[in-house]
C-alpha cells in the first residue's frame, strides 16, 4: 500500500469518526440535558467536546511535521476544509445564542447553564459535521 492509499484510507476514517463523535456529543448532551445527568454524564459531556475541538486542530501534524502521510493528510483542501467548518461552527453558536436570547423574552426559566451547554455542544458540532462531510466529498 502506498503512502497516498494510506493517506486516503486515514482521511475517511478521520471523517467518519468525526460524524461518529458528533452524534455521540449529541447524545451524551441529550442525557445530561433530560435531567438524567449525574456528575459523570456532565464531566464526559466536557470531556467529549474538548476532544472534538482538540480533533479539529491538526495536532499530529505539529508534532510530527515530517510524516509523509500526516503531510498529505494536510493538504491545502484540508486546510481550507477545516476553516470553513470553523466558520460553519462559530456562526452555528451565534445563532444559538441569539434564538436563546429571543427565547429568553418568553420563558425566564432559562438558564445560563442550559445556554452555554447548548451553544458550544451546536458549535462543535457543526463544525465536526461539516469538516467531515467536506473531507468525505473530497475523498470521492
């Protein structure tokens, strides 16, 4: 296998453990949200959402800048992918943000805990999702 195939081959599967990531923050945001949260629901809830943000850093390749497939694992189409899904995710929790605003006008039970749960878990999210069907449509 060459490194281009290997390359390939790690490409799809970085994107779709990002889908696989996202749906489990959802879920995991479900329960915590449903009041069947205990401390460790809560604390895997924020563990599973700085690793997805950390996943979206190219960290293997700072630490190993060598590595002729993390180097074709980091293409420009990669880069320009990862910026659009942190535009898509910024612009997911500022719309959160201010449907909550407009939702807080109706409903005073609305807490600052509920809010920043639901915007940072749209965020990351959004962003995972959208880096990870760009890089699946780029795979084609």
């Amino acid at each position: 296998m060459t490194t281009v195939d290997t390359a390939e081959r790690r490409a799809r599967w970085r994107a779709l453990g990002f889908l696989f990531l996202a749906a489990l923050t959802c879920a995991v945001m479900i329960v915590v949200r449903t009041g069947n949260g205990t401390d460790f629901t809560q604390g895997l809830w924020l563990g599973l959402l700085v690793g997805c943000a950390l996943n979206l850093l190219p960290i293997k390749r700072w630490l190993r800048p060598n590595n002729s497939v993390l180097r074709l694992l980091e293409d420009e189409g990669t880069r320009a992918n990862r910026q659009l899904s942190c535009t898509v995710g910024f612009w997911a929790a500022v719309v959160v943000a201010l449907l909550f605003q407009l939702a807080a006008h109706f409903d005073s039970g609305i807490g600052a805990e509920e809010v920043g749960q639901l915007v940072a878990t749209a965020a990351i999210v959004c962003a995972m999702v959208t880096f990870a069907l760009l890089e699946l449509r780029a795979a084609r």
